[in-house]
C-alpha cells in the first residue's frame, strides 16, 4: 500500500523535525473507507503528548477538550485552513479534509506558540480549581513540549493542504470503486439519501422508486439490508439516524426533533427511539452530546 506508507511517512516526518503533534479529526467515519486507510490514520486521533495527557487527567479538561469537535467542525466547514488556541494553551493550525460537498475531518498540527503569553493565561485559567501540584506539572510539561514557532508556517500550511487533498481523493475513488462493485449500493445509497432529504413528508414506495429510479427489486433488497420487516420500518429507521445526529449536533429538545423528522406522536418515536437505541431521546442528548464527533454519520 505504497500511498498509505507516504501518508505515514510525511505525519512522521512532521512530527520529528519539527517537534510538533499532529492528529487527524475524523467527522465522517472516512478513516474506515478501508482497512489499510484505518490502520494509517488510527494513531493519529488523539492528541497523546505528555502535557496534553496532564491536562484529560482533569474533568474539567477532559471535558472541555472534548467540547471543541463541535466548533471545530463548523469552522472547517469553511474548508479554509485556520490558526487557534485549545483551552489548555495550545495553538493549532487546523487543515480541513473536505470536498465541495462534504467536511470529512480536518488535520490539526500543534504544540506550538503564535503569541507570547496567550498559551500560559489560557493554561492557567484552565487550572485555576486544580491543586498546586497538578499547575507545577503542567507548567513543567506545557515549556518541554510547547515551543515558539521556528518554521515556515505557510511552507507547512500548504503541504498539509496537499495530504488534505490526497485523503479526500483515496476516500473518493475508493467510494467510487465500490459503487462500481456493487450496483445495488448505489441505488441504495440514492434511497437512502432522498429519505433522508425528505423525512418531514408522508413517503410513499412509489414516490421512492419514481424519484431514484429504482426498481421494487431494488428497493426491497435495500429493505432487506437494513433487516427490518416493510418499507415503513426502513423510512424510521432512517428518520431515527437523522434524530441521533440532530439530538448530538442542535440545541433542539427532542420533541422538537421528533416533529421535524415527520413523527406525529412523540411517543411514538420515544418508544422507537429506545427499542432502537436503547436509551431514551432525552437521555441520549444529555449523556453523549459532547463525546461525539460532529459530522459523524
């Protein structure tokens, strides 16, 4: 797998000549296109330095390290490459992986410092609850591993932007080859995208089959897939993929939710909802909305 090894090679080189942490954000699940992408990638998906290691062993931390996926996906959705501090003190140079369609991750570059003083205020801040030992360690670790920039950041930016486009073109051409492989998920692939695009209607088989241009063949295969019993089931089941991510990714209460996506009896939906996922919609909001990837699908 010549491509992937440059892919590695390159992240490798980042990090050793220059001394900076790279990780790769996945959005879009776009890692597991294929085994040998995944096993490239996979190292790459968290930040694993020793200071930032110090600073997740916080809650408060942990937690708001996790809650910048949000915002960092809808800035990438910009698809330009963009500087910002963590608030932990890191600065970053953010690269988004995305096409004209799709934002599927981005490449963040770190451990570096733009503006003197910015990275120890937003450190400090951060740790003002935490016991004095544990500010003494981070500070010790935050001067080993962070450091002023002594590189040609655009020099840097540019290529990142190059390994961006490279990934977006593996996950395409893959995508590509697949479809060519198996006719009957690309047909899939349009019924599932117009059910999606449509799931505040009243969808009715024939409508599906007229607007994809599906046989009833096609259809009940992509029925069968989804191991569920009729076509009703099959539209739910879709309606409840766009409520988990609309319950993860808004601020809309889950009623709300429920109406949007064509559910007239919100118990209804509650009782599928819980059957599905096991786990209520409200429940389900409030304990996994900020440990998800946004964009994830």
């Amino acid at each position: 797998m010549p491509s992937y090894k440059i892919i590695t090679s390159y992240l490798e080189h980042v990090k050793t000549a220059y001394s900076l942490d790279v990780t790769i954000k996945d959005y879009s699940g776009f890692i597991y296109t294929s085994e040998d992408l995944e096993r490239v990638i996979r190292p790459y998906l968290a930040h694993c330095s020793p200071y930032c290691m110090c600073i997740k062993e916080t809650e408060n931390g942990y937690q708001r390290c996790l809650a910048q996926n949000k915002p960092l996906y809808q800035k990438c959705m910009q698809r330009k490459p963009f500087f910002g501090y963590c608030p932990a003190g890191l600065c970053e140079l953010v690269v988004p992986i995305a096409s004209k369609t799709k934002v599927y991750g981005s490449i963040n570059v770190s451990h570096f410092a733009l503006e003197e003083g910015k990275g120890d205020f937003l450190r400090e801040r951060l740790l003002k609850k935490e016991p004095e030992s544990r500010k003494i360690a981070a500070r010790l670790l935050y001067q080993q591993f962070v450091r002023p920039v002594s590189i040609d950041i655009n020099e840097l930016q540019y290529s990142l932007a190059l390994l961006a486009e490279f990934l977006v073109e593996i996950v395409r051409n893959a995508n590509e080859a697949q479809q060519q492989k198996d006719p009957e998920l690309s047909d899939e692939n349009r019924v599932r995208a117009y059910i999606a695009e449509h799931t505040d209607d009243k969808i009715l088989a024939q409508q599906v089959m007229s607007a994809c241009n599906v046989t009833r063949l096609s259809l009940k295969t992509c029925i069968e897939n989804a191991n569920v019993k009729n076509f009703r089931e099959f539209v739910n089941g879709i309606r409840l993929e766009q409520s988990e991510r609309l319950l993860l990714e808004t601020d809309k209460t889950p009623k709300e939710i429920a109406t949007s996506l064509g559910f007239k009896d919100y118990q209804h939906f509650c009782r599928l909802f819980l059957d599905k996922i096991k786990i209520t919609p409200s429940d389900y909001q409030k304990y996994y909305k900020h440990e998800s990837h946004p964009g994830e699908s």
